[in-house]
C-alpha cells in the first residue's frame, strides 16, 4: 500500500497508524454520503418522476 511506502520505519509508526485510520474514516465518510443520496433520490422519486431519460433533479443539483 501507498501509506506502508511512504511511512516507514519505527519512527513513522504514529504517522502511518493516523494515515491509515483517515483512510478509513473517508471511506467511511463516502460510503455514508452516497447511501444518503442514494435514500434521497428514491424518496424523492414518488415526487419527481424522471422517465424520459434525463438525470433525477437531485442529481443535477449535486453535480451543479
């Protein structure tokens, strides 16, 4: 991995154990923020039907 390269050595021990533990909490992070979207889109589907093939409105606010 990336980190193990980056960090090594006994020294870096502390460095590496915190790049590894943002790593996973912005993975955390992401998935939690996607499965939110994901849940508001279908929410919002039963008010804003999209069929013609155009983006959901939800997302084109998100990308905008």
């Amino acid at each position: 991995m990336q980190i193990e390269l980056l960090f090594r050595g006994k020294s870096c021990n502390e460095i590496r154990e915190s790049a590894f533990g943002l790593s996973k909490r912005l993975a955390q992070t992401a998935q939690e923020t996607f499965r939110d979207f994901e849940e508001a889109v279908e929410k919002d589907a039963t008010k804003t039907a999209v069929s013609d093939g155009t983006v959901h409105p939800l997302t084109s606010y998100v990308i905008n």
